[in-house]
C-alpha cells in the first residue's frame, strides 16, 4: 500500500485509520464524488480537501464532498476579512501533495486548517490520504486532532 506523508504523520501520532483505494479518474468533474461513488460511501461523509487564502495567507478547509465552501464563512472561520480558493499549482507547491490528492494531514508546511462542522458529527469520516485514488477512514475527533483542526461552519 501506498505511503504518504500524510500515513507516516498519523501512524507517528498512533491514529488507527482504513485505507480505501480506488480507480482515480483524471477527468472527474468532481473528484470527491467520484471517490465517493467509487467506494459506495455518503458523499456527505467522504470529504475533500480545498486549499485557500484567507487574507493572503494559506488555510486549509475540509468538507464534505457534495458541498460548496462559503467565502464569507471561511474567512469568519480564520479570523479573516477575506478569503478566495489557491490557485492549484501553489496549492501543490505549498502542500507537497497533487491536485486530487492533497490531504490534511502531512503537509509540508502546518497551515491553519477547519474541518466542516457538520461532518464532525459522523462516527467515521473519510478524506484524503495524500496520493490521488486513496482515501482513509478516521473518526473526526482524530482528524481534529491530527491535523490540528477546528470544527467550523464552512459550507454555503
């Protein structure tokens, strides 16, 4: 199985997660539904990772994959009086992970990071393990934890 920056920062931490390979697909219009119906899980509770600026400084928002970030609700979440989604290239340059695998977890540079407050509340939630085609299952307060997270309220 594949490893990942962000496998070695949780097993490093003790966190017990599953591991859910699938058929990534380049072409997906929507890459968090795609793995979601891949793996037959809720969209609701399979989560993708946005990297953004909130005023001008890198953050990352977590939520679930059927939804859509609310600008105005990351940039409360962070403190912030602004915030816009990063441009993919510096998402990769500042994570150390591609676009459709980008993860919380073992980044190469900690950055503030939500995790939407309502998928908080799921005994098991899957994101991103930091290689395209490969999500993990992790109870949220563990995904809180590990990456350093504040539940917030994200999505429009």
């Amino acid at each position: 199985m594949a490893s990942t920056p962000g496998l070695k920062a949780l097993e490093t931490l003790g966190v017990q997660v599953t591991l859910h390979p699938y058929d990534y697909d380049p072409n997906a219009d929507a890459v968090g539904l795609a793995a979601a119906a891949a793996l037959g899980l809720d969209p609701g509770r399979t989560l993708k990772c946005l990297m953004v600026e909130v005023d001008g400084k890198p953050a990352c928002c977590v939520i679930p994959s059927d939804r859509q970030l609310s600008m105005k609700k990351v940039a409360a979440a962070f403190g912030a009086k602004s915030a816009a989604m990063m441009p993919p290239a510096k998402a990769e340059r500042q994570t150390g992970y591609k676009v459709g695998g980008i993860s919380p977890f073992g980044q190469k540079k900690r950055v503030p990071t939500a995790i939407e407050a309502s998928a908080c509340g799921f005994d098991r939630i899957w994101i991103n393990a930091g290689a395209r085609g490969l999500l993990l299952g992790i109870a949220p307060a563990d995904a809180l934890r590990a990456s350093g997270a504040t539940a917030q309220p994200l999505i429009a």
